[in-house]
C-alpha cells in the first residue's frame, strides 16, 4: 500500500471501494498473519510522500467504519501502516495515544460501535 493512496482516500479523492480493492490482498495477508497467537503481522508500505494525520482523519476512519464501509481489519492495518511510517506527523502526543488504540484488536480489544462513539465524542471534543 503507497501512503499516497491513504491520502487519497483520506481527503476522499479516491472512491472507497477503489482504495479497499487495492489493499484487499493485503488485508487477507493481515487477517492470517493476525489471527496466530504470538505471529507477527505484515505491513507492506511504501512511503511515497508525507502525510499528516490529526483527529479530521481519525473522525474520517471512524465514520467509515459506523457505515460499514470499514471494517475492524481494514483500520488496524491502516492505522498500523501509518504508526510505522516515518513520514507520517501526528496532531499531538496525547492525538496519538488515542490513535493507536485502533490497532491490533489482541492488544487493544475489538473495535466496536461503542469503542467507535466514545473515540468520536473524544475527538469531536478535539477539534
């Protein structure tokens, strides 16, 4: 997956199912690689540009997942690829902490709708 395209999708110039189809391989690897007890996970990134993500994109990927369009799998391993990045600059300290709960559900719980409400009230008080 580029960084490029998650800006993309990010500042919604690429359609969803477009940016999903083009990560779909990618995500079968991640769910396999996530699913074994103890197994590391593949991030394929290439950093192509640099990006920068604050709660705007945060309340983007969680309304994305609210509608269904995301699913638990498609943001951990979007959020992972970006928290690897080193081209990538987030909002804060305390942004990031909150951020990175959107990661690997064996360390920090499954996404949920609820888990997803109370990170948009958080955020949406951030603004």
């Amino acid at each position: 997956m580029k960084l490029s395209k998650i800006k993309a999708f990010l500042e919604k110039q690429i359609v969803i199912n477009k940016f999903k189809k083009e990560i779909a391989f990618e995500i079968i690897d991640y769910k396999k690689s996530i699913s074994k007890k103890g197994g590391s996970t593949s991030i394929y990134l290439e950093e192509d540009c640099d990006l920068y993500i604050g709660v705007n994109e945060a309340v983007f990927i969680l309304q994305e997942y609210k509608k269904n369009r995301l699913d638990k799998y498609y943001i951990s391993y979007i959020v992972d690829a970006l928290l690897l990045s080193e081209r990538v600059t987030f909002e804060s300290d305390e942004f990031l902490e909150l951020f990175e709960t959107l990661t690997d559900p064996d360390v920090n719980g499954n996404l949920s709708i609820n888990v997803a409400n109370e990170l948009l009230q958080i955020f949406e008080k951030n603004k």
